[in-house]
C-alpha cells in the first residue's frame, strides 16, 4: 500500500459511510475521489486552482471554484455530515474562522496539518535552522505555509473555539502514530464536532 492510500484511508476511517462531505481545498480531487468509490460518500470539493478544479472534473469530482479566504457563507449550518480540511488550514489568513465555519457548515470535521513540533523539526530549530523535510519541503522564504502548528495549539485553538475533539492521531510515512504523536509525527490529524 501507498503512503498516499494509507493516509487516504486513515483519514477515510473517520468518515462514516455514505457520508455527505465537503473537502476544502481538495486539490486534485484525489480524497474525495477516494471516499466515493470507498466509504460511498456524496459531496462536494472546493478549490480554487484552475488546473486542480479541471483534475477534479476528470475525476467526476463535483467541485466548485472558490477561495476559502472569501469564507463559506454559500453554505447554511449543518449542510454536510464531514467537512474535511486536509493541509489547507495552513495556507490561510483566516485560518481560526474557516475552523468555525467548519463546524457551523459540518456535524463534524476533520483537520490535517503538518506538524511543526515532528522531532525532525524540533532538531532543525535547535540547529539554528528552518526545518525542510519530506512533510515540509519549502525553504522559509518560498513556502506556501503561512501558518505553523502544533497537536497541543491545535488543542488549545479547539477549546478557544468550543470544540471537542473526537479522536486525535498522527501520521508518518502513511502510519497511524497514537503513542506520543506531536513528537513522532509530521502529520497531525484532528476529528471534531461544535461541542
């Protein structure tokens, strides 16, 4: 198996079957693709890259053109069982905001995000250095992450927005790392619903 289709099915594991999902910033489409021939969901991508959006509709992904940093208010509360936000929290301006309406639109959400506590990381910083890794592959000055993250400021941003974490796990090379993960880890993955 993959890296990418351990990663896919580790993240599908948290969506129920037949679920109605929203992936914000899908990308090419691959996840959702993936959900609908695996877990038997229905729903929607949002992205707003020309050349993913066209990778999405030769998937026979539905996907609509948007930039997240515009917001979600298209969307009444509750429209969808999962809505899914994976390496997208990263990029934005607004990231806390797109969080909440992550669960005002979604029963439940599920975030992914590198993990910038991951040891390798860690070593990098005490080496006077910016980590570059296989997770984080950019130099500081030409990276497309304008946010950095942690598990434990994940958690601390969940309270701060009343959220309760449903399960919280790492993963590396496409492994479910449970046992210590903000240091084992360069993915962190958070399932969620509006506490």
């Amino acid at each position: 198996m993959t890296e990418a289709s351990s990663t896919f099915q580790a993240i599908a594991n948290l969506v129920p079957l037949g679920a109605r999902v929203l992936d914000l910033g899908c990308g090419d489409g691959s996840l959702l693709a993936y959900l609908q021939r695996e877990r038997q969901c229905s729903g929607y991508g949002i992205e707003f890259d020309d050349s993913n959006v066209l990778a999405c509709v030769r998937r026979g992904v539905n996907v609509l053109q948007l930039n997240l940093e515009d917001g979600l208010a298209i969307f009444e509360d509750n429209s969808f069982d999962m809505v899914l936000q994976i390496d997208t929290l990263q990029h934005l301006r607004n990231a806390e905001v797109m969080l909440r309406e992550t669960a005002r639109i979604g029963k439940q959400g599920v975030v992914a995000f590198p993990n910038f506590a991951h040891w390798p990381n860690r070593l990098s910083i005490l080496q006077g250095r910016m980590p570059v890794t296989k997770r984080l592959p950019y130099q500081w000055y030409d990276t497309p992450n304008i946010r950095v993250g942690t598990f434990k400021d994940f958690e601390v941003l969940a309270l701060k927005n009343k959220l309760r974490i449903l399960d919280s796990f790492g993963l590396q090379n496409g492994e479910v790392r449970r046992w210590l993960p903000n240091a084992r880890a360069g993915t962190a993955v958070f399932h969620f619903e509006h506490a």
